[in-house]
C-alpha cells in the first residue's frame, strides 16, 4: 500500500477569458460544465504524479496511472498563478465503477504544512502553507477505473464563482 500523489494544475486565467465572452458555459455546482476530453480538455488541465505510477504521457488532463488494491491516491488542485489570480479546489469525484474507491466518493481534508522560504533578505523564514487535498482509496483489482472530477474556479480580486466544470481522468489497477 502506497500513496499515489497528483497534481492538477488550471488554467484559470484561459477558463475565465471564455467563460466571459461566451465560448464556454458556467455550469453550476449541481450541473458542472464538461471541459470535454483529451486535446480540449488540455488545454484547461494538466497533471502530473510520480513518474513511476504514469501510464501514458503525464503533463495533460487524461493522466493515465497504475495503481495497485489499497493504495491511496491524494489529488491536490491549484492554478498555474498558484492561486494567486484565480483560486480552484475540487469539490466533487466520481468513479466508474462505483465501488473501485472508498469512501464511496473522496475524502476532502486541509493539510497545513510549515515550509521555510526566503524572505526579502533571502533568510530562510518559517510559514504555514494550507494545502486543499482529495483523497480515496482503490480496492478493486484488475480494473480500470475512468472517474470525473469537478472543480470550482473564483476569482480572488472580485470573489466572484467563475464556473463550475469536470473531466474525466483514468486509474488502471492492477491484479497483485
């Protein structure tokens, strides 16, 4: 049992731009807007995990990874302004099939971490970074595993909901 880490990065500055002129709907929190897959969806997403779990090319939003019974796989969100612009954080999962990941759905949960930067006098300077985190654990076998994860995307100057939207990654679990 392993824990399978995956970084999801937004573009939220191009989500934004086409939500605004149109070219792309909203969605809402129950009805979220499908940012379609692999080449479209690329061009909003891109993740990545430990090179030894990717399956196909990691860096693009249908990340294909390997994972064995009871590893746990953590799905962490940002931008790529690193959520200074625009803030995203997944807020739903779902998997097909159901039961492939417990809970059924995912568990969502705050890390809060002590990190040392440096300052303006390049001092190394103790701080705490929030990390948003989703996390589920695979118990089927043998299965691969196509599953769809939503997101909301606010902008941080004005507060206001830019949209709701999903895509739908894979997991494919092995036999041992």
């Amino acid at each position: 049992m392993s824990l399978i880490n995956i970084l999801i990065a937004v573009d939220g500055i191009t989500l934004a731009e086409q939500v605004r002129d149109g070219s792309i709907k909203k969605g809402s929190l129950n009805n979220p807007t499908s940012l379609k897959s692999w080449k479209e969806s690329d061009v909003y997403i891109s993740m990545i995990s430990q090179h030894s779990n990717v399956v196909n090319d990691g860096g693009k939003s249908e990340l294909k990874i390997s994972a064995n019974a009871g590893d746990s796989i953590d799905w962490a969100m940002t931008t790529f302004g690193n959520n200074s612009d625009y803030t995203a954080f997944l807020y739903a999962g779902h998997f097909t099939p159901s039961s492939a990941i417990v809970p059924s759905g995912l568990t969502y949960f705050n890390s809060q971490i002590d990190e040392h930067l440096p300052n303006n006098s390049k001092v190394l300077t103790k701080y705490t970074n929030n990390v948003y985190l989703a996390q589920g654990t695979v118990v089927k076998v043998g299965v691969s595993i196509q599953y769809t994860l939503s997101f909301q995307l606010v902008d941080n100057t004005t507060r206001e909901v830019i949209g709701y939207f999903y895509w739908d990654p894979f997991i494919d679990v092995n036999n041992a």
